[in-house]
C-alpha cells in the first residue's frame, strides 16, 4: 500500500485549437443563409403543420403569453407577439385579430 503511483505527464500543446469557434461560426452562418426573411417566395403550410405550431405553443409547458412570432397572411406579414387564440382567430400585442384560415406560414421567432 505504500507504492506510488506513476506521474502522469502532460503534454505540452503547441498549435491553435479553435474548434469551437469554427463549428460556432458555421452554425451562425448556417443559419444566416437560409433565414426565413431571405426567402423571397415562400411556400404555403399545410393547414395541420400551422395548427399544429400553434397548438404547440399554447399546449408547452411555458408561460403562453407574449410569445414573439412572424406570421405571413395572403396581404401581409406581422412581426407581433401572441396574446391568446379565440376560435378561430389569433389575438396579438399589436391589437389585431388574425384568422387562422388566412395564415400561409407561422413560425416562433427567438
């Protein structure tokens, strides 16, 4: 019991170790180009993946209200936060109603 253990030794690193910023750069970049403001046409969502999105975020575990979203209509595209859903419209800070019918892509920003 009184043998001692071995040293370890430690090799001295001697070159630039950046990994992590390169795989941080490339996601950041990543996710710069295939934004959802550079498209500039944007392909409908089924009716079940929009009420399935909202659904999911009135249904999480967090806290529902004044959830930041982008929501595209067939006139316009809001950039608002949610309040609640009545029936069959949305109800945002910005005091507007959007029907759910009219909305052609949904998505929660960050």
């Amino acid at each position: 019991m009184n043998k001692k253990l071995p040293r370890v030794m430690a090799v001295p690193i001697r070159k630039k170790i950046s990994h992590n910023k390169e795989v941080f750069y490339s996601s950041s970049v990543f996710s710069q180009d295939t934004s959802f403001e550079d498209t500039t046409s944007v392909i409908p969502m089924d009716r079940e993946v929009i009420l399935s999105r909202i659904n999911a975020i009135f249904h999480s575990t967090h806290h529902s209200f004044r959830i930041p979203v982008e929501i595209r209509t067939k006139d316009q595209t809001f950039h608002t936060k949610i309040i609640g859903k009545f029936n069959d419209r949305l109800l945002t800070m910005d005091d507007q109603e959007i029907l759910i019918d009219d909305i052609i892509s949904f998505r929660e920003e960050k």
